[in-house]
C-alpha cells in the first residue's frame, strides 16, 4: 500500500525533530525552535524591510527577463539567421557558472540593487528564451500556411498564430524561470550587496543562529512555491493551445 505524502511529511518532520532534539548537528536545530523563530521573523522590521527590497529587486528581474526574453525567443524562432547568431551566446550563458561572473558587475553597476536585477536577469532570461523558442519552432505549418491563405500579414500571422500556439512552451519556461530567479536574487544579495534576505542569511550565519537561518528558508521556499503555484494555474488555463497545433 502507498503511503500518503501527508504521512510522509510527519515521519520526517519527527526525524528532524529527534535529531535536532539531541543535538547531534548544531546546524540541523529542532523543528520546534524553527517554527518559534518562523513566527519570530515576521515581528521584526528587519525582516519586513529585506522582504521588500528582495522582493522589489525579484520582481523587478524577472518582469525584465520575460519582456526581453520572450521576443528574443521569438525572433529566434521565426528566423534561422537570429538564431545562428543568438543561439551560442544563449546557450553559453545557460552552461556558465553565473555566481562566478557576478562580481564583474560590481565595477559597472555599483553596490547596489542594480547589481542583484542583472544577477537575476542573468539566472533567469536564457530559460525564457530557449523554451520560447522551442514553442515558435513547434508551431505546425497548417495553421501558418491557413493564415497565409486567408490574407494575413506576417506581423498578424505572428501575433494571432504563432505566439498563441507557443503560449505553452512560453508559460512553461516563466514557470522555470521563476526557480532561477529566486536563486540568482539571494546569490545576488549575498555575494555583492549583502542586502536584503541573503544579508539575513549571511547575519544569521555568522552569529550561527541557525534556528532563524532555516525558517528564513521556509519563508523563501513558501514565496517560490506562490508565485511557481500561480503560473502553473496560469499554465492550466492555457493548456487547450497545444491540443490544437
């Protein structure tokens, strides 16, 4: 008989409670002191004031990585010359380690939230644009070759036809690009500015106050799973496209 994931979730919730119980790793507290400091953080204005500015700099990147990255892909898409010329750069990026490059943003944007937007528009632009692609390419040439035979132009073709049969493919790499730009923001934060929730990460490290270390991480996890739970229902919504190309 299958185990229910409920009972899943309790059975390893009192393992870490036991552990945690005996002290056996001083990094791994009891759950009972990470619920307590859960409940701790959102008393504090130091808490609030890096949940705005994390928020701000998140939500701001990855506006920026859709805006930019969706016609990127677009483009990719439509045309075999962009997509030989973007494609490496795309695909180099994606490969390459992000937290290595980071500091070289210090010297041209400064200390400041400028430096975690790129840092997250960096983490989470390339999976935008290779699934945005992917989703132009897919596009069957019966519905191109019926908006041709009924007279539309190429930008109608594009707008009416293409991108709506795309949707899909387009939603699905918002979707992954949201997982990526919630580590390219903390990773920002923590190795330039040492602002916002990655400075709480770095206090609570260094005074090792490791029960608030690990409910800040539930706090990110729960806002993840918001926004990730968001777009999949965006992404339902929309679903019927793909039964249709």
């Amino acid at each position: 008989m299958q185990k229910s994931p409920f009972w899943s979730l309790i059975f390893w919730a009192g393992v870490w409670e036991f552990v945690g119980q005996m002290q056996w790793m001083t990094l791994l507290p009891p759950l009972s002191g990470i619920w307590f400091a859960f409940a701790e953080l959102f008393q504090q204005s130091a808490f609030w004031d890096a949940f705005i500015m994390t928020a701000r700099t998140f939500g701001i990147g990855l506006s920026l990585s859709i805006v930019v990255g969706i016609p990127i892909g677009i483009l990719m898409g439509i045309s075999s010359r962009a997509d030989k010329i973007l494609s490496v750069w795309v695909n180099l990026f994606l490969s390459a380690p992000i937290t290595a490059v980071i500091p070289a943003l210090m010297p041209i944007l400064g200390i400041a939230d400028a430096t975690v937007i790129a840092t997250v528009i960096l983490f989470s632009i390339w999976v935008v644009i290779i699934d945005t692609q992917a989703g132009v390419t897919h596009v069957k040439d019966s519905l191109v070759e019926m908006g041709k035979i009924f007279g539309c132009s190429r930008s109608k073709i594009i707008f009416w036809i293409v991108i709506p049969s795309a949707m899909p493919e387009i939603i699905t790499g918002i979707r992954l690009s949201v997982v990526r730009a919630v580590k390219g923001v903390i990773v920002g934060q923590i190795v330039i500015a040492l602002i916002g929730f990655g400075g709480l990460f770095s206090t609570y490290l260094s005074y090792f106050l490791m029960e608030r270390f690990w409910a800040l991480i539930i706090v990110v996890f729960i806002m993840s799973f918001t926004i990730i739970g968001l777009v999949e229902m965006l992404e339902r919504r929309i679903a019927f496209y793909a039964k249709s190309r």
